[in-house]
C-alpha cells in the first residue's frame, strides 16, 4: 500500500478518537460529521487490514494496532501542519519538488499537468504560503516551499514507519530500510550487517544509497534515507537536528602499487613528501588525517595531482604510477592479498577517524530498523574489537 494515497482527515479522526476517546468527539476536532468520521476510520480498518477500535457498549476501544499507528500519525499530521492539507495535495508536491517541473512531476504521481497545477495551488492556499517560483521556463521552490517539502517528505516516512510496524500484528515481516552508505563501511560493515539482518528479516528490502556524507545528509534529513553510516563530522558543524553514535575508529594506512620506490627507501616517512597523493577533498576527514600525518612528522605537504574520494578509481589510479594514498585496509583488501597493492606502513600521528552512524534527532526506527541498527552494532564489535 501506498502511503500516499491514505486519507489525511480520515488518519486525523482516527488519532483523534484515540485522544480523546468518542468519535463524536474525534469528528468535531476533525471538522467532520460524525457519519463522516465513522466512515472514514472504517475505511482506513480496510486498507490497513486490521480493526483499530473494538466496538463494545460502552464506546470505542483502540486496539493494539491503533496504539502503534496513532503517534505516527500525531506525528506526520504536526509534519504537514494542517488538517486541511489533502492526500493528493501532499502527493503531488512532494512529486514537484523531487522531479523540478510540472510535467515531471505530473508523470510522477499519475496525474494530468493541470490536476497537479490545481493541487499544488490549493495546497499553498491551505498552508497560506507561496511555495513555487517561476524562474524563467523552469520553477523553483521558495524558502518556504523548501521547507514545506521536507516536512512532507518526513510526514511520509512517519507513515511508511507506521504501516510497516503493523506487518508484525498480521503475522508478516514487509518493509524497507534504507541506509546510506559512505565508501569506508561497503567494505565488510555493511555486508556482514546485511547478510545477518537478511537470515534473521527476510520479508525486508534493504535499500542502499552510495555516497559522500554531502551527497547523503540532505535525503537524510528528508527522511529517503533512515540511517548513514561513515566517518563521523564534528557536531557542532553537523547540526542539532542530528545524532551520531560511534561504532568503531578506524587508522588509515599508506598505500602504493606493487614495487613502489618507497618499499625501499630506508627512511620511508622522511621520503613520504617526495611523492603525489591521491587524497579525497578539502573538508573530508580523511584529508585532515592526511595533513596530521605530515604535521606528525614535521614536513611540508607534497604535492596532491589527484583529489579523488572514490575507492575504485584511486585504485587504478596507484597501479599505474608512484603515487600515495591514505585508505583503510578494508577498503582495498582484495587488492591487497592479491598483491596489486601493497601497504606501507602505518601513518604517524593522530590518524584515527570514528566509523559510526548518524540519524535523525526525532528519527524513532520501526521494529525492523532497531533490529538493523543492533546487528550493525554487533557486526562493529565482531569485525573491529
């Protein structure tokens, strides 16, 4: 089921119902008739699956399944910030903002261009903003329409959450989780959690979505991605909106092709200036650990030909020519064993960097994710302890 497609007063109604305990009640706070309220919670029961009330003599019950959904949806309904904000309203700016035109985004959602026109309209009266620009022939969204669209990116991963937290009490195991994953916990981490979630979880798609930290904190906080998992940034850069726990710390090491000059270089750390270096871009970890390195030895920085953050590309890269990097083994083992690479000694100084992972804030996992983010805490202690 699409969340999406769920009725956003009807999800109002039944959360009110729950607080407030009468759906008279419930349909006031809502702005609906009670027929209406009635109607609408009986046809949420019927795509869910699952009764949310027992109905006795003395009112309406909520059942288990209402509990688990209700702070979900408490949650995506102070999200979109409106009872009068519609289902299709949300669907089709979500699909605006991510596609960037009308056109697009009407294809996206399964709509005629001028049916997401009128809904993307009616939603700015609804929320009493201007969300779109024109900017020439394209559009582009305003401050607030920015922000309106993440919120309602979050609203629908409250509700994906929610949905996928009843698949227990219909006796499935259904949903996804999706992880971003940065180049150094592709390696071993991330398998070894995976093939572990997988044998205990098979009902649950894992979704992995490669990248840089810069290239996965924006899907993160629109909640596309649920976890990242990567070399940990200072707080205070990354902001109160999310958390970072640590898993392991991680000691790059230096690393060349096979037959490198520097093997045989009797004073290996005072040659280390003489050669290029492969190394990611300025503001990554590992570039601040590769400029500890040579404070630790007192020497000026060499020459860096390459910035490159890629793994596979460094890798062809240090085979054809006498140039450095500063990886951890994990990330270039097969090359290692096979002697493609060779590693050249530890690095001086303080090169430690923490592997972990980071959330958001108010990120509350479903029962399959707190089951992931468990394993991938043992995998951490299994491989690196």
């Amino acid at each position: 089921m699409q969340v999406d497609q769920l009725n956003i007063r009807h999800l109002a109604a039944m959360a009110a119902a729950v607080r407030l305990g009468s759906v008279s009640r419930a349909a006031e706070a809502v702005h609906l008739t009670q027929p209406a309220a009635t109607q609408g919670i009986a046809k949420l029961e019927a795509l869910l699956g699952l009764a949310l009330f027992e109905r006795r003599a003395t009112g309406m019950e909520p059942t288990e399944a209402a509990r688990r959904l209700v702070p979900r949806v408490e949650a995506a309904l102070r999200l979109i910030g409106s009872n009068r904000v519609t289902a299709a309203q949300l669907r089709a700016f979500v699909a605006l903002a991510q596609q960037g035109s009308y056109p697009a985004a009407a294809r996206a959602a399964g709509v005629t261009v001028s049916s997401l026109h009128r809904a993307v309209g009616d939603l700015a009266l609804a929320l009493g903003q201007r969300l779109v620009d024109r900017r020439g022939r394209g559009l582009v969204l305003t401050h607030h329409g920015a922000q309106v669209a993440r919120r309602l990116r979050l609203a629908l991963a409250e509700l994906r959450a929610g949905v996928e937290d009843l698949g227990e009490l219909l006796g499935r195991s259904a949903g996804r989780i999706s992880v971003g994953a940065m180049p150094l916990c592709r390696a071993r981490l991330l398998p070894h959690t995976i093939n572990a979630f997988r044998r205990a979880h098979p009902g649950i798609d894992i979704l992995v979505h490669e990248g840089a930290h810069g290239e996965l904190v924006g899907p993160l906080r629109d909640g596309e991605i649920d976890l990242m998992i990567g070399a940990l940034r200072d707080p205070e850069t990354l902001g109160p909106d999310l958390v970072q726990a640590r898993l392991f710390d991680d000691r790059p090491t230096i690393i060349g092709r096979a037959g490198h000059p520097l093997a045989a270089e009797a004073d290996r750390l005072a040659a280390l200036h003489r050669y290029g270096w492969i190394v990611p871009p300025e503001g990554t970890p590992l570039r601040t650990l590769w400029r500890n390195l040579f404070d630790a030895i007192g020497d000026t920085l060499p020459p860096v030909p390459i910035e490159c953050g890629s793994v596979m590309t460094i890798r062809e890269l240090l085979q054809a020519g006498d140039e450095l990097t500063l990886l951890s083994v994990d990330q270039l083992s097969v090359e290692l064993a096979s002697g493609m690479l060779v590693d050249l000694g530890p690095a001086p100084g303080s090169v430690t960097r923490t592997i972990g992972v980071t959330h958001r804030n108010d990120w509350r996992p479903t029962r399959a994710q707190a089951g992931f983010l468990a394993l991938l805490q043992a995998s951490a202690a299994q491989l690196y302890t």
